[in-house]
C-alpha cells in the first residue's frame, strides 16, 4: 500500500509528551467525537456494564460519559499532564499508585473505581495488568502509532480483547504524500490485514 513518505516516520514518547506540555493538542476534541455517537450502539452491542478500553486515551470526554453510563473505563496514555486534566475537568476525585508490573508507571483511579488510566508506554501494559476487554474506542491511537509500530500495537490490542468484543476504529483518509503525520494514513486494506 502506498503510505507516501509516512512508512519511515517515527514520532518519539518526548515529542508526544512535549504536546501535551505546550497544549498542542489539536487531536482532543471538547465535545467528544461524532462517531462514536453514531456508532455506539455497534459498540455497545445492546450490553450494559462493559470494561471499555480507551488506547492512547489523552483526556478523551468520553471516558467520562460511558463511565456515567454505568461501565468501567480503562485508558492507557504517557502524559500524566493529560490524565491529571481529565479528572480536574471533569470534578472526579482520584487518588494514584504504582504498577508494580511496569517500573515508573502510575494507575490514576477515581474514588469511585470506574474510571482506571494507566500512565505508561501502552507497550508495557499485558492483560496480566489490565485483563481483557469487552470493547474498545480506538479513536486516535491506530492513526498515531509510527507505521513501523502497527503490527505490534495491533498484536497487543487483539490480545486485550476478549472473544465476543467489540473495537470501533476511527481513521483518517487523506493523500500521505502531502502530509507527515500524526495521524498517520492507514489504508483500509491494511487495517484488514493487521487485524485478520
């Protein structure tokens, strides 16, 4: 497929973390996204209660609305800058603590156990940690990951999936050769074959 100049680019955890510590965070979007309003009923599936995993979570509102839902939230992002503004916009209380299975990672949970974020390399984390998911919101993590890192990231997120899960993608569509990324083209024929 054709990925124009993108196939070699790589974004580093600093200059990630370096966005967020300049608030250069186009990519969050104040009133959540369209799609998963549109298509929360594919995710959902007609279940209640649900572990939801948010990859690469940033401070995604919707962590808040489907944890008001009533089902358990569970994100993964390097920012504690990002996590730490989640729960002050939203008034929920939090309180932290080390994961003891990943070295200098930290678990922000709310008081009310609902809501768990991993602040970590979303590659430390294993379903050992976090066990598995009945669905995920995959919103701008695929499409922000270094192409090299695909296969990997999707190795990973299948292994945190359980059987009858649901993982709803969003990507982005565009011309690769006019733009470096993040977020990054990924060609519909590639997210078949990473994800079987």
């Amino acid at each position: 497929s054709d990925i124009g100049s993108q196939k070699d680019r790589v974004v580093t955890e600093a200059e990630w973390l370096q966005k967020w510590e300049m608030g250069n965070i186009g990519f969050h979007k104040e009133q959540g996204h369209p799609l998963l309003q549109k298509y929360l009923d594919v995710l959902l599936n007609g279940r209640s209660g649900l572990r939801i995993f948010f990859p690469l979570c940033g401070k995604a509102v919707e962590m808040k609305w489907l944890a008001d839902m009533g089902h358990y939230i569970v994100g993964v992002e390097v920012s504690e800058k990002a996590l730490k503004e989640f729960f002050a916009e939203h008034g929920v209380p939090y309180h932290e603590e080390p994961v003891p299975e990943i070295s200098g990672a930290k678990k922000l949970q709310s008081t009310s156990g609902n809501i768990s974020l991993y602040c970590c390399n979303i590659y430390d984390l294993s379903s050992s940690i976090v066990a598995q998911f009945d669905g995920a919101w995959d919103r701008g993590a695929l499409v922000a990951v270094n192409p090299c890192d695909r296969q990997r990231y999707v190795n990973l997120m299948i292994t945190l999936m359980k059987k009858n899960s649901s993982y709803l993608l969003a990507t982005v569509s565009y011309d690769p050769n006019k733009h470096k990324g993040p977020p990054f083209y990924v060609p519909e024929s590639e997210i078949k074959s990473l994800f079987g």
